[in-house]
C-alpha cells in the first residue's frame, strides 16, 4: 500500500448487488454552476444588454456589474461556516477574464521572472505551469501526500535561495493540508529574514476549489488566529476560476484576492493598462494615474460579472448538494474495502464534494498491470455514463502527460530555459519518475464527478454500478 493511505475498512454489504436495468442512468451532467442556470443568470445577461453597457468601467448605462461582484465576492470569501456573508471584509477582489489570466497577473504582481523558482505540485491543470514559464521562472515541483495535493513535508525539502513563490492547488474541490504548508513557509520566512532574505510569498491556485473550507492560521511571515476559513484566504494572494467546470461559472472568468493594499495596486493596474489607482480616491483617468508597469488587458466583462453574482448566491447551495451526494458514495465505496482520497478537514466542513477519487487494490503489481487494470475499471465505469478518469491518464492535470514541460518547451526565443539566470533548471525534471508517491497514486486510484443535483435514487444507482465493477474487475483481480 502506498505511503500515506489508511487501511481499507471492513466489508460490510448487506444484499446483492442489482445492477440498474439501463447504462443509461439519467444523470446530471457534472458541471456544478451551470446545471444551475436559470432566471437569475437570464435577467442577469438581459439586465447588461437593455443598459448597453458591456464594458466595466463606462458606457451608455454602466450598471459596474464588475465592481459589484467584487465587492459581493469579498465578503464572501470572509464569511465562516454556516454564516451569512459580513457586511465589511478585508480581503481586496479584482475581477479577471480567466482563472489562467489572473495566474499569471498575480505572479507578475509578485515580481516572479528570471532566476526565480515557483514550487508548485504535479498534480494541477496545465495552466499553472504555463503561468509560471510565462513569467520567464522555472517551475519546480514537489510530492503529493494522501491529499494527492501538495505535501507539507516535501514542501519544507525544496524551499531554496531562490525560491520567490510556493502555489498550492487544491484539487477537484479537495483541499490541501494549507494550514500545514503555511506553517512550512512562516518557519523558512522567519529563517529568510534572519539571512536577510526576501521572504517566499504564497499564491493559491483555487481555481478548482472555490467554497471550500480549511482550518490552520493564515498569512505567510506572521501567524493569523488558527480557525476555519475559506481557502484563498490563507496566503499572500489566491485566484479562482470561472470556467464552465467550476463551481460557479460565467462561462470564463477568474477572481483575484488579496489583503496586501501594495500588492493590490499592482494586480489592479496590470491586469488592466498598468497604471495604478489610488484605493481610497478616484482617479482621474479611469485606468489609473500613476504609471505602474505594463497591463495586461485582462478586464472582465460586465456580462461575464452579471451572471456570476448571480451564480454567487447559490454557491454554498450547490456545495451543500455535492457534499452530501460525495458523503454518500464515498461510504459506499469503504464498504467494498476500498480507501478514498483522504480529505484535509472533511468535517470542518473541508472539502466542496466535486469529485470521488478511490484507491486500487493491486500496489505490489508491475507498472503495465496497473495501467491495464485502471483502464478498465474506468472504461466499466464508462459504459454507465459515470465520467471517470484512471488519474494516471487524467489529460494534462498530469505533469508527465505535459509534453511542453517533460520537454522544457521555450515561450519565444529559449525563454526561459536558455536564460542565463535560470541555467539551475538543469537540476530539475519533469518526466515520469520525479514525484514517486504521486505517480504511485495516479497508477492506483480512479475517480468519478459528482454532480450538484444528485437525487438519492440517482445516488443508489452509482453505488451499484461502484460495486458491481468492484466484484468484476477488482474482487477477481
């Protein structure tokens, strides 16, 4: 068994198996936000359209949608478990037109360039790879613990002189241990100043994760009071994304956040002309006045903002129905023996319930039996309409599946590889074999969607369908 993993529970079935009568289980599709689209993002759309007015900052009849969701989205991302949104919030939102986008906005706000390292996990989507080598840094990756996020432990081995930013990513909607991997670089920060180093900032790539919950104490030099936040508000800076898989989605979009007012006027003026604007007075030109650097143009839309606050409101709505259906399954798929993905904080309440990922039961086989076996169980899966991954085959959420990285592929001109500043990327690689647990995991382990509008009959299909392919292809095994 690999490292990490609990032992699997007990068995404890209690009838037959009965296999639906169809393949066709009448399921929901799994994109979370978007199965709840309705009158709200229709009067929405309409509500930007009769203003004509799709810019954020003017128009015939600017209604500054934008402005609004951002500051909507500030006081949600302060609110606790269980309670309403605050009036005030301290964290500061800038609304972006792509969760890759504000990647790469933040890192550039950060500084990160040439001779810096960003450490960041192997399991992530493509993206926050590409923001990194865009930004003309080397990337360097760490293992993955039980999470199959990035490993505290690891994390602490990797911190150099070099290292500018550390990016965890939670992935499909499970959490990171953040509050450990914080306290990994408060106690490298304390060590940095003390060398009167800069200290090693932390940006957290939420894309994947927007709701969840996670406990431990915020900030990346000095300590917060331990407790239970909403992830993207544990580091220097966090981006969400918008994206049609999201949680909530405006079809693209992405949210920048942070409570540094420096850093905020950075991220505010280059994701748009690269000026900067004062906080608290309003600037002359509706760019900003003070020349800051070079924008970006990563505005977002007024339409794109119209349909998220509306898709905002029923957030935690549409968590509550994953994590509930995620509850569900999961302990059905421990009572076939099998040992889920561990959760960071499962009951805090932790997790957003996007995604099931289990454990395969064949650790001490060859490489090839592994891959032929979690081929099949997710092509059974398949057959049902279930929308699995063998993880090992997950696309380019894979590092080694990332031709661009195992290759060092340059943007322009052998940037950044062929910089002289970076020519210590020749101690790192990307291929498969650099992060041994993770690849061990991704050879092990299967997973399904959960859809955000499961009916408990729905849920009891799934289960039979996890447990006949259980006795099929795993059982016999």
């Amino acid at each position: 068994m690999a490292k990490g993993k609990a032992k699997p529970e007990k068995k404890t079935r209690s009838r037959a198996v009965v296999l639906p009568e169809t393949k066709d289980l009448g399921l929901p599709r799994e994109f979370p936000g978007a199965i709840h689209y309705g009158k709200d993002e229709a009067e929405a759309v309409l509500r930007v359209i009769r203003h004509k007015s799709p810019f954020r900052y003017y128009g015939p009849r600017c209604g500054f949608e934008v402005k609004q969701f951002e500051a909507e989205f500030a006081r949600f991302i302060a609110s606790e478990p269980g309670n309403p949104w605050p009036d005030n919030s301290a964290y500061l939102v800038t609304a972006v037109n792509s969760g890759t986008g504000a990647l790469e906005v933040a890192l550039d706000a950060l500084g990160v360039g040439c001779g810096d390292e960003v450490i960041t996990q192997g399991f992530m989507w493509v993206s926050t790879i590409s923001a990194i080598v865009r930004n003309r840094a080397i990337p360097v990756l760490v293992d993955s613990d039980d999470t199959m996020n990035m490993d505290p432990a690891a994390l602490k081995g990797a911190i150099t002189e070099r290292t500018k930013v550390v990016i965890p990513v939670p992935m499909l909607g499970g959490c990171a241990r953040i509050g450990k991997i914080m306290e990994v670089v408060r106690e490298a920060n304390h060590d940095r100043e003390r060398r009167k180093l800069p200290p090693v900032r932390v940006l957290e790539d939420n894309a994947q994760s927007l709701g969840a919950h996670a406990t431990g104490c915020q900030g990346s030099t000095a300590s917060g009071k331990a407790g239970t936040y909403r992830i993207g508000t544990f580091g220097d800076v966090s981006i969400f994304s918008l994206q049609i898989n999201k949680n909530i989605t405006a079809g693209e979009g992405g949210v920048i956040v942070t409570r540094d007012k420096s850093l905020y006027q950075r991220i505010e003026a280059i994701h748009n002309a690269g000026f900067s604007k004062a906080i608290d007075t309003p600037s002359k030109n509706w760019y900003g006045d003070e020349p800051l650097g070079w924008g970006q143009g990563r505005r977002m839309t007024e339409m794109q903002a119209a349909i998220a606050r509306a898709q905002l409101e029923k957030l935690d709505s549409i968590i509550g129905n994953m994590r509930g259906s995620h509850d569900r399954i999961e302990a059905r798929v421990k009572q076939l023996g099998l040992v889920p993905r561990a959760r960071a904080d499962a009951a805090n309440p932790g997790d957003t319930g996007y995604y099931c990922i289990f454990y395969l039961p064949w650790h001490d086989a060859p490489y090839d039996v592994k891959v032929k076996r979690g081929r099949a169980i997710a092509s059974a899966l398949d057959d049902y309409g279930l929308h699995p991954w063998f993880m090992h085959d997950f696309e380019i959420h894979v590092y080694y599946n990332i031709p661009q990285l195992v290759g060092k592929w340059p943007i322009s001109n052998g940037c950044p590889w062929d910089c002289a500043r970076n020519a210590f990327h020749a101690n790192y690689k990307y291929d498969r074999g650099t992060l041994p647990h993770l690849d061990e995991l991704f050879v092990t382990s299967v997973g399904i969607n959960v859809p955000s509008q499961l009916t408990r009959e729905q849920e009891e299909k799934i289960a039979a369908v996890l447990e006949a392919v259980h006795d099929k292809h795993m059982k016999q095994a």
